[in-house]
C-alpha cells in the first residue's frame, strides 16, 4: 500500500488522531510498538494561521516517529488552505521532521467542532467539503489525504458517492470511519460501506478502514472480508500501546500474543513517563500523563488507592517509584487488555 511515495508493505496499521492523545511522546512509543504510522492530534486551521502557540507546537514532530501526518480541520476555505501550507512548511516553521502527509479532519464528531461546519459537520456540505479539498491538494507539495465518517446520520450515508468526489478532488487515500456523525462513537461501526467503497471499480486511491477494530481477529476480518488497504486504530490504542504489536503479530502468524504482563506495561508506562517529561517538561509532562498512567493496568484487583497515587502525583521520582510499586505487587495478575475509551 502506497500513499504518494511512501510504502508502508501489506496491511498496514495506523495511529488514528486524538485530541489530547497522539501528542509526540504518545507517538513514539506507538511507533516503537509497530505503527506503520502515526498522526498529530487534530490542529484548528484558524488557530495555526494566528499564529497560537498551541497550534503551532502540535506540528512539532520528529524523524523517529516517520512517516508522520499532520492532520488540520476548519471550515473557512481561506483559512484551510493557508494552515495547509503552513503544515507543508512544518519543519520550517515547527522545527523537527516535518508532515509526510497533511491529512484533513472531516470526521471529528464532537459539537464544539462539527457544530460549527467544521469535522464531521462538513458532511452536511458536501459540496463545500470536496471545494476545500481540491484548493488545499492544490496549494501543497504534500499528498493530501482525508478522514470523514459515512455521513451525517443514518438517512445521510453519503460516502459511496463522496469517496469518489474526494478522489477526484486530488488526495491520495481516504480514510472512513464506520459511523455517522450523529452516532457519536455509540453503536457498532458498520463496515459494509467501507468495503462498498473499497470494491468500487473507479476507486483508485487507498481505503483506510477504522472503527471497532481491538484486536488481531478483528484487523484480520477488516482486510479479509472488506478488502482495505489499511487500518486505523483509535480508542483501542489508548492506554494499550502494544495493540500495535499484537495485531501485526496476528496478521503475519494468525496466533495471539499472550496479554502483555504488567511488568512489561510498567517499563512502556515508564517509557511513556520519560518521553513525555523529556518534550514538555516537568509539570507539563506528569499532568499530561496522568490521563494515561491508570490505563495501562485496566483491570488489576484492589488497585483504586495505587491508581490515585498515579493521577495525583506531581513528582516524577514518586509516580517511578508506585510503578516499581505495581509491578512487585501485582506480578501475577491477568490485567485487562481490552481498553477501549470513549475519548
């Protein structure tokens, strides 16, 4: 599978964009653990082009963690195509590796967003949708590729037709979550117009299949009885980083890994820990892990007063020393591997 001129072999498997999830430390370990590839957390296309400070550091990415996409939303055609740019000039103007992609967000459900015509509120206008797609393909060197939903609900599964439309607007793969924007993440993700696209003989450009997919059997059923060309993890990879491992390990051998033991979910949470204190700092860094240390041992007993010393602490020293702390004190527990999150 091909997106412009990166290679990423058969049955690729990819880190979805999440909000105040995929930030760089979070990449990385993805990365580490078998990402095919990673995107940043979705970036506001009229906050990048005021300039704000939060904005631009979401484009800050790095070599080890390529092939990368930066992944924009907006509703104002002006204002996309300008963030475009700056996202094609990310290592000029972020510093770091730079976009391997600019991906377009036409997929986020959450009102603050879609409410406003941005996200998946872009599948009300179809029509303005595929005009802002063809202005930002046209404006960058990049490939430009798209992640949307079937459509705005279920009397509005328009992503037969506007897969086509996409395409021709210029990108170079689409992504499909099996949802509607009204559905949320509620519901099972329905597959079936995601392999409708993919079968289409006049779809040309890669299919990037998401929703639901947690496990190896489940990647395994998305490219055998659907036939994309990649898959897309989201919730499933939060606080489960190793699912990437798992699936690739699946795919290429049909057997199942063992769960991981929590000795090992310590040395990745330290991994983690360590990643996030050494790109945003001391305070930065523990308050922004603290949403990700519990999940890494979902489902151990008797854990509620060591998961709050995790998310209370601020010492980095205190929070290494709990971790040693559940790893001698839980080394034969079966913790839970199925951490799916409604983030």
């Amino acid at each position: 599978m091909k997106i412009g001129d990166l290679n990423f072999g058969e049955k690729p498997v990819f880190l979805a964009p999440m909000e105040d999830v995929t930030d760089l430390s979070f990449r990385i370990l993805c990365k580490e653990q078998g990402a095919a590839m990673v995107y940043t957390e979705f970036i506001p296309s009229d906050g990048l082009i005021r300039d704000a400070a939060k904005a631009l550091a979401k484009m800050h990415t790095l070599e080890e963690e390529a092939p990368v996409g930066i992944q924009i939303y907006g509703h104002i055609p002006e204002s996309m195509v300008e963030a475009a740019r700056m996202a094609d000039s990310a290592a000029e103007i972020a510093g770091g590796h730079g976009a391997d992609v600019i991906d377009i967000n036409f997929g986020c459900p959450v009102s603050k967003i879609a409410g406003r015509g941005a996200g998946s509120g872009m599948m009300r206008e179809p029509d303005k949708m595929v005009a802002i797609t063809k202005a930002v393909v046209e404006a960058v060197k990049k490939p430009v590729t798209v992640k949307t939903r079937l459509g705005w609900d279920e009397n509005s599964k328009i992503i037969p037709e506007l897969a086509e439309r996409l395409q021709d607007a210029g990108i170079q793969a689409l992504t499909i979550h099996g949802r509607t924007r009204c559905q949320m993440y509620r519901g099972k993700a329905d597959w079936t117009l995601i392999g409708e696209v993919k079968n289409n003989p006049r779809i040309r450009i890669p299919i990037i299949g998401n929703g639901d997919i947690v496990d190896g059997p489940t990647a395994k059923e998305a490219f055998d009885r659907y036939g994309v060309d990649a898959i897309m993890l989201g919730r499933a990879a939060f606080g489960h980083p190793w699912i990437f491992r798992e699936i690739r390990h699946y795919l290429d051998t049909g057997e199942l890994l063992p769960p991981l033991d929590v000795a090992s979910r310590v040395a990745l949470a330290k991994r983690h820990l360590a990643l996030s204190l050494q790109y945003k700092g001391e305070k930065r860094g523990v308050y922004e892990m603290r949403r990700h240390l519990s999940c890494y041992f979902k489902g151990l007993p008797d854990f509620k007063a060591t998961r709050m010393k995790l998310v209370t602490s601020d010492d980095p020293a205190e929070i290494n020393a709990t971790l040693d702390y559940i790893a001698s004190n839980w080394a034969d527990a079966r913790p839970d591997s199925s951490n799916v999150y409604d983030i």
